[in-house]
C-alpha cells in the first residue's frame, strides 16, 4: 500500500514537500516514482528514483524538484520549490519491482497539488 501526503494549494513560487509513506512490500527493492496528471492531460513521470538511489527527473523541473528515499522510513519524498501554475495536478507515487515474473506496480491513490495565486 502507498499512502501519498502534503499536496495543497500553493502560491507560484512556493515549495512544497509531498510524501509517499509504504506498507506491505520490502520498499528497499523498489524503484520509486512520482507522476502528475493535469487536468485534461495524460500522467507523466515527474522524478524517479532508483532502489540504488539514482535519479532522473522530467526536463520541465529539473534543478526545481528532488526525489529522495528513506528506507528506513519506507518512505519516498518528492521536494518541490519555485512552483508554477504548470505544476498543478494529481501527484501519484509509484512502487516497482523487475522480478523473474515481470513488471510489479504498485500506485498510490494521489494527493492533489494546486498552483495558483
């Protein structure tokens, strides 16, 4: 289970921290991920990060978003500072694991982010 926490509204601008805290799989193995979807738009990935703790990001917020891990919280985060408007969106975490059966997912249920003045 992914629970996702912290997404408000927010002034351009502003920073926010959202938080995506993990139950019921060994959160070490997993790769990690932040995806937002727009209103009317497709999800996209925002930032992953690896379980040996690489990084990358979509163009649009690099140098402004970081993507972080605790394992010992079982717990990913995703910072975000000088927001835009165009940042606004549903903000989903994403838990996966390449194993001999495949591809695993798992998803949280969203936390939603609002850019606005």
């Amino acid at each position: 289970q992914l629970v996702e926490s912290g997404g408000t509204l927010v002034q351009p601008g502003g920073s926010l921290r959202l938080s995506c805290a993990s139950s019921g799989i060994i959160f070490s193995t997993f790769h990690m991920g932040w995806y937002r979807q727009a209103p009317g738009k497709q999800r996209e990935l925002v930032a992953r990060i690896t379980s040996g703790g690489s990084t990358n990001y979509v163009d649009s917020v690099k140098g402004r978003f970081t993507i972080s891990r605790d394992n010992a919280e079982n717990t990913a985060y995703l910072q975000m500072n000088s927001l835009k408007p165009d940042d606004t969106g549903v903000y989903y975490c994403n838990a996966r694991y390449f194993g001999l059966g495949g591809q695993t997912d798992y998803w949280g249920q969203g936390t939603l982010v609002t850019v606005s003045s």
